[in-house]
C-alpha cells in the first residue's frame, strides 16, 4: 500500500496503535486473563496506549488552537469531533445495558440522572465523582481539563510557556499527591459536581462567544477549574492525576521546540521532570514501562515525522477515536478474541464514515473564524 504524504501522518501512526493498546489491553483481560497477567506486570499494555495519546494530545490540540486562532472555533470544532460519536456510543452503551448485555456501573442508577447525563456529556465525570457509563471515558475528562487550560493560556498569550508549566505541574504532583491521595470531589458531593459542571459550560460558552474582558476572564477562569478538578477530583489521586496534564504540557513543549518558540534543552528537560515525577506516582511494576515507552514511542515516531508511513497505519489513526470508544461495548457481545478484532476494525470504520467525518465536516462549516481574530503575544493578529 502507498504511503501516505500527510506532514501529520506521523500523528496518526501514533493514534492508531494506541488505539489497538487500549483494546487489546481489555480484550486480553476479558478472554485470556491468565496470559495478560504476565504481561501486565511486565507493562501495562493500557497505560502505555493512553500516555501515547496524551503526548499526541499535547503536541496537536495547542497546535490547532493557535493555527484558527480564536477560541470559538476551537471549541466549536472540538464539540463536533467528541460530542456525536460520544452520543452514539452512549446510546448503544444505554440499549445493551437494557438489553442486558451491557454491565453499568451501579453509580450510574444511584446517582441522580440528571447529574451523570452532565457529567458524561460534558466529559468530565472522572473528575466530578460521577460514574462513567463507558469506562474508558476517564481520560476524556484529563483531555477537557487540559483544553481549558490551553485556551485559557492561549487567550491571555502565555502558550509559549508550555514547558515551564509541565515542570510546574509534575513537580507539584508529588506533594499534592501525598496530601492529596484520593479526591476531595467525590463520593456522594452531588451538589458541588452539578455546580462545577454547569461552571465549566459556562465558561466555555462565554470564552467562544464573548470578546474583550469578559472572553479573557471566562478563559482564565476555565483554566484555573481545569487545574482544580484534576487536583480535586482525579480519582487516581492528585499524583497521578497531575502527570496526565503534565504530559501533556510536555507534548506541547515538543511542539514549541520544534516551531523555534522555546529552545531544545527547555523541551527535553520539560519531558525528563515529567517523566522523572511521573514515574514513582504509582505502586505498580508494569506503570514506569509504559510511561517510558509512551514517551520513547512518541520520540521515535517524532524522529521519523519527515518520512513517508503506511497509508493503514494513518488510516487507523484517523478511525483511532471509535476504536477507543467502541471497543468496550463490542467486548461485551464478542464470543473470542480473534472474532473481537475482526467485527471492531469494520464496525470502526462505518462510525468514522457515517457519523464522525460528517459531523467535522459540518463543525468545520459552523466554525469558521470570526472576522476580529485575537493577537498573538507580539500584538499582530492572526489573519
């Protein structure tokens, strides 16, 4: 198969077999536990996919924020790449679950209805306490938390400190995740969740349709709550928690070095602290692999971004968000292992097809810059 000549298709690349990790990570425990056992232990397949995805995160989101250069856009366009597939995918969760073929969590049916509809469509139930109906949401809501601290950066023009907040960030975890093992958000604090999520909307809408102060203060505003509900709300506790944007950040500052912003040595030595802080932050022998392969994964696919790659790998990195989505409700209606992988890569295929590039095609329509686009940190506008 041809290559593919995209300059992003070493992006792709990355998502895809992340994807797979994650799917693979939950298949090998649904049908052949003993096995996956012994891998496990030696690197957690999952972890490892997922701290792919949040370099990739961090390297592309600030990326594409700066480059449509106003918030509305960005937020626009994030609604209509998550929210439809989101709301298929939950759905389907919903029939199987009636059906009973699908397992919720008993939180979903002992918490108030509305309060896990909001926290799930707006992605943040992890860090709100509210039961997830799709486990593998939980690093939706670190993905939220980050964007509204990048935006709120962005609109007051400190994006280029991206290293320094990534060293800030993962130095902090190791503090705050001693006093902070478990959430201050949580348990049964439905009041605080509904305050919390309905705030975050809020900010969000004024940051995307206001201008001037009010846009400056709803975006710094939303970036100080998405730092607060990773420190407060991380179910994984503060630690580990904190690493998550952390990596993030350190992504970005890939980027920023690449892009002639910050010099090299600010980069590398953003993506060591990370590392370094990130890699006691939890008691397990397969977690400091995956974090270091994460990051050599990244590293390596960076080295290599000028090259050509395989037009199946991008393909499925294009298709990456439906495999991760998806996967958990295929596995529980799959006989094996085998016939797992053989209905999920066709079934991601026609979500992407059918719902997906649909819906970022009309999000693209919906969100076209507005004519009075903010200044960059060197007063210019972006045109």
């Amino acid at each position: 198969m041809a290559p593919t000549p995209s300059r992003l298709a070493w992006l792709d690349a990355l998502r895809g077999p992340a994807a797979l990790a994650v799917a693979l990570h939950h298949s090998g425990w649904t049908f052949i536990p003993d096995l996956w056992a012994e891998v496990d232990r030696r690197i957690d397949v999952g972890t490892w996919g997922v701290f792919v995805f949040f370099l990739v995160s961090g390297y592309i989101i600030p990326a594409s924020l700066e480059r449509r250069g106003d918030p509305r856009v960005f937020w626009v366009g994030r609604a209509f790449r998550l929210l439809p597939l989101l709301l298929a995918a939950l759905g389907l969760a919903l029939l199987l679950a009636y059906a009973g073929a699908f397992a919720l969590h008993p939180g979903v049916s002992a918490r108030p209805a509305p309060l896990v509809a909001l926290g799930n469509l707006t992605m943040l139930q992890e860090l709100l306490g509210v039961p997830a109906v799709i486990d593998v949401m939980w690093t939706l809501s670190y993905e939220m938390a980050f964007y509204l601290m990048a935006v709120g950066l962005f609109t007051v023009r400190q994006a280029h400190r991206s290293a320094a907040v990534a060293i800030v960030l993962a130095v902090s975890a190791v503090p705050l995740g001693l006093l902070l093992p478990r959430p201050v958000i949580g348990g049964r604090a439905d009041l605080v969740a509904a305050l919390l999520g309905v705030a975050v909307i809020v900010v969000i809408v004024v940051s995307a349709a206001a201008r001037g102060g009010a846009r400056t203060a709803a975006a710094v505003t939303g970036g100080l709550l998405g730092l607060a509900l990773v420190v407060l709300g991380s179910r994984i506790g503060a630690w580990q928690g904190l690493i998550v944007p952390a990596m993030m950040f350190a992504g970005t500052a890939v980027y920023r070095a690449e892009q002639g912003t910050i010099r090299w040595p600010a980069a590398i030595a953003a993506v060591l602290t990370v590392l370094a802080c990130g890699v006691l932050a939890k008691d397990d022998p397969g977690w400091a692999p995956a974090l270091l392969l994460a990051a050599a994964f990244f590293g390596g696919a960076f080295a290599l971004r000028h090259r050509s790659f395989p037009r199946w790998l991008a393909h499925l990195g294009v298709i990456s968000f439906s495999l991760y989505l998806l996967h958990p409700l295929l596995l529980r209606v799959s006989p094996n292992l085998p016939l797992f992988f053989l209905a999920l890569l066709p079934l991601c295929y026609l979500t992407h097809r059918l719902i997906e590039a649909p819906a970022q095609r009309l999000g693209r329509r919906l969100g076209r810059p507005s004519l009075t686009p903010l200044p960059d940190r060197c007063g210019q506008r972006r045109e």
